[in-house]
C-alpha cells in the first residue's frame, strides 16, 4: 500500500503513524495510507511558515503569479484524474468531482491575477505638504483547517489568496479526505514556492488542529467546517489576539410560491437539496412551500426525488453517491427518524441501500408535513434530507426562512419581480438565490453567510483580501 507524507519545509516527511483512506463507495477499496501527524511535526511545518513568511512576505506581484498560474495550469490538465480521485475519495459523482477540481483551477488562476492587482491608496492629508498612502501587507503565517465536503476546492480558496497576498501556510485537511489535498501540495511542491512557504500537515483536528490554533506563531486560522468546532476555534484563537475567519453550517431555505414556474422550482428543489448527496453547507435543507402549488410541488418533487438513481460515485450512471462515512450516514437516519416521530410524513427515500458494493449508500429523503420549530427544520443534517414546510403567502414564508440561527444561503422561486425583491432585501442570508438553487456559487465574488454561519471577513473573489492583508497607513512630509 503507499504511503504519503506530509510536507514540511519543502520535505516529504514520514510520519509515525499512517491512516488508510478508504473509498465510501466501495469500503474494501483503500486508496493510500496518509500521514498522521503529532504535536511536534506540527510545531516543524508552523517554524518553518514562520521562517519564510518575512522572505516570502516580500516576494513580487510576478513571482506569485507564475506560481498561482503554474498551479492552476496543471490542475486544468489533470482534471479528469483528480476528478476521479475526489470521487473514490470524497464520494461525488464524477461531474461533480472533476467539476470542483476545475472549480480549484480556476480559483487558482483568479489569484494569480490578484496578486497582480494589489494596490492601495494615495490621497491628500489634512496637513499641508504631507501625503497619505494606504497599503496592504501580508498577515504572515495562515493555518488553514479544511472538512470533508470539498477536498479541493475549499483547499484551493484560502491556500491561493493566502499566497497571492503574500502569506506562508500551514494546511491541515480533514482526515477523511487527504488524497486530494496531497495531491494540491504535490502539485505546488513543484511549482518553484520557496521551501516552508506551503506546508502540509495531514493528522486529526484534536492534535494538529488545536496546536494551530493555540500557537503563538499562527497569526491567522481560516476555518471551515461544523458550528461546535469553529466555535471552539474562534475561543482559542481570538483570546491570543489571532484573526480568525469561520465559514460553518446551514440551514438554508428554499421558498416556491404559487407564482413558481414548477419545473424551475423542482429543479431548484432536487439540486440544491440533493446534489453532492446533500453535503453541501449551502444544501437547500428547508423547502418553504406556500398554499397555491404546494401540492403540485410535492408531487413532482416526490416522483424526482424517488427516481433519483444512488450508486458509485464512478458509475457514470449515478446521480447520487455515497454519504461519506458510516458515523454521517447513521446521524442522517436519525435525523429522519427524529422527524417521524415528531409528526413529519416520510413521502420517499430515508433508508440506507445495501448495493452490490458495501458503501454509506442512502436513498435521499423527503419528508412533509414539518414545522419550523422541528428538529430536522434547526439542525443542520449535512446529508441527501430535505423537509417541506407549508406558508400560508410570501409574508409568511419570508418570516419562517429567515426564522434560523443560520444565514448562508437561501433561495426564492418565483415570477414576481416584487418578491422576488422583497426577498433579496430581507433575506438574512450572506447570499441569496432566484430561481437558483440555493448551493451553487461562481468563485470570482464573495463568499460566505451571516449570524451562526459565518463568522470574520468573507472568503473568495477580491473580498478575500480582508483577511488575507493587513492595511497599513503611512504619512510622508516632503520637508518645506
Ligand atoms: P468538522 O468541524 O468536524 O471538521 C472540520 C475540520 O476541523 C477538520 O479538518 C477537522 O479535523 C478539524 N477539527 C476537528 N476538531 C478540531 C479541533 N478541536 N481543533 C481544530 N480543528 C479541528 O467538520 P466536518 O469536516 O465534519 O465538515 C462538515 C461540517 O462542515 C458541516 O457542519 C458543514 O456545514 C460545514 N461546512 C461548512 C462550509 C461553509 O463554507 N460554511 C463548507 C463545508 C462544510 P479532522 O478531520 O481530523 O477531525
């Protein structure tokens, strides 16, 4: 079986222990064994980040682009074998793995020409014969903490503004997902980055994680992934004065109307819902569904959701793939469970399937009949489960979409340019959808929600600069 180590001040370094990465589609198949690191490789990768980060902090606009453009050009090339390898590892469909690897390229390629666009301000003082300048400068050195769900490009969106802003990195991905993280790193050990500038520390989020988060020498940790954790994160860090920045959980709305064309809006439904076998944070979990069309909605909705075709995330045939371990799998089943005996109506799905291959397979579940204050309607599920919610009118289904400790994604499906306004305006989302499902977002704008979903500045697009830089304010006086 191979191994692959992390990579620490430009070495591939061994590690004590190793973790078998296992394919959820197919539980016999082991892809590799990967590193897992201790306390002490991990304070390694942190001195060496802080050892490049003055040299690299003052590396040119040119040189970060040759390497982010580098990078983005051999992620573009092997698109189709890293897509594959995301699908055995994470268990998306093969379009949507090679969609997300080519998701990562073009991040890349969109820094690339950030770094070249950096610029600050000049302007008058209110002193005479003095100039104001406002500058960026780098924050120094980033940890960076990755889940499961997107194992390249959630990677990709903070390692790229880190770099092209001038930022050293220690990367530690989630432990159910390393192959496509090493392979990042792989691809950038070669793409000419001064040694300790990108460092790559694979081992659990206890260990690795914590001593991130707790040292001295980290100046800022990019976050994602669950509520608990991120909460947790954001104590440690921000008491030593470090800046933090969490993208967590939702709990996202979708509203149909009675004015809805009904195929966009089942469309909506079954993608946003559905898709990447629900393990979205941006997954469309709350259906807001009002008087007019609700029937007709869960009828439709009910015969795609049931036709929905679970299998191998590389079965060319598969829309749904495999949830990505068996701890998910059972806390999904729960969750509809949960929603049963709380009064929901299970209309398709919601079982786990026992296919040819032994995997974490599970028919996509719908359940109606929900009320707002219900479990499976508060709780993020992170899986193929969707609930349906009758309103009475719009007023009504604004108020229960917005009535969440969540605020990253939400979603109108209407003809009404009134509402669809009204929604724009007055959802409490950090981004809001029309006739779109509610995950699904391009990579050159920002990114990320509000109240318990996100917290600190927002990722991708210019807007990452925020916290990538730190602004500095210098005055000169030219003399008399
Ligand atoms: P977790 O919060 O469990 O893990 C996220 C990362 O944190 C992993 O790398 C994990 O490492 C690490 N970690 C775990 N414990 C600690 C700790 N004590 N200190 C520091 N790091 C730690 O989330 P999942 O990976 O399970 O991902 C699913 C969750 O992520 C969902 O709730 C989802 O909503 C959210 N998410 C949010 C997104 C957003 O942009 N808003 C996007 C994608 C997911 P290890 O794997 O080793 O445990």
């Amino acid at each position: 079986m191979t191994k692959f180590n992390n990579f620490i001040n430009g070495e591939w370094i061994p590690a004590d222990r190793y973790i078998p990465n296992i394919n959820p589609s197919d539980i016999s198949d082991v892809i590799g064994e990967y590193a897992s690191a201790d306390e002490v490789a991990t304070r390694e990768a942190i001195a060496a980040a802080r050892a490049a980060a003055e040299s690299w902090a003052h590396s040119t606009p040119q040189e970060r682009f040759n390497i982010l453009d580098f990078i983005a050009t051999e992620i573009f090339a092997r698109a189709d074998e890293l897509g594959e390898l995301l699908s055995r590892e994470e268990g998306k469909t093969l379009p949507e793995g090679k969609g997300e690897v080519l998701r990562a390229g073009q991040i890349f390629k969109f820094f690339a020409g950030e770094a070249l666009r950096l610029s600050g301000e000049t302007g008058a003082s209110v002193r005479p014969g003095v100039d104001v300048e406002i500058t960026r400068e780098p924050v120094g050195v980033i940890g960076m903490i990755t889940p499961w769900n997107f194992p390249i490009a959630i990677p990709a969106w903070k390692i790229a503004p880190a770099l092209a802003y001038g930022n050293t990195v220690i990367f530690k991905p989630a432990e159910l997902v390393p192959a496509s993280a090493w392979s990042l790193v792989e691809i950038i050990s070669r793409s000419g980055l001064p040694r300790g500038v990108v460092n790559l520390v694979m081992g659990p989020g206890r260990v690795v994680g914590e001593t991130l988060v707790s040292s001295e020498q980290v100046d800022g940790i990019s976050f994602t992934g669950s509520v608990a954790i991120g909460h947790r994160i954001r104590a440690t860090a921000a008491a030593r004065g470090a800046r933090v920045q969490l993208e967590m959980g939702g709990k996202n709305p979708l509203v149909v109307l009675d004015d809805a064309d009904l195929d966009v809006a089942v469309n909506c439904a079954l993608q946003g819902a559905f898709y990447s076998t629900g393990q979205r944070c941006t997954a469309s979990s709350r259906l807001i569904v009002t008087e007019g069309i609700y029937e007709a909605f869960v009828e439709k909705l009910t015969a795609a959701t049931a036709a929905l075709k679970v299998g191998d995330a590389r079965d060319a045939t598969t829309q749904i793939g495999p949830v990505i371990d068996e701890k998910q799998l059972q806390s999904n089943l729960e969750y509809v469970e949960s929603a049963i005996r709380e009064g929901g109506t299970l209309v398709c799905g919601g079982q786990r399937l026992d296919l040819e291959k032994r995997g974490y397979y599970m028919q996509p579940a719908l359940i109606t009949d929900t009320t707002p204050d219900m479990r499976i309607n508060r709780e993020e599920v992170f899986g193929p489960v969707a609930s349906v919610i009758r309103a009475a009118d719009y007023d009504e289904a604004l108020t229960v979409a917005n009535d969440t400790e969540f605020g990253l994604s939400s979603g109108i499906c209407t003809t009404s340019l009134k509402y669809a306004r009204d929604f724009k305006r007055k959802s409490q989302a950090g981004m809001v959808m029309v006739n779109l499902p509610t995950a699904g977002v391009d990579y050159h704008v920002p990114f990320g929600g509000r109240k318990g979903s996100s917290y600190g500045p927002r990722e991708q697009g210019a807007y990452a600069r925020e916290f990538y830089t730190i602004v500095k304010t210098s005055y000169v006086w030219a003399g008399e």
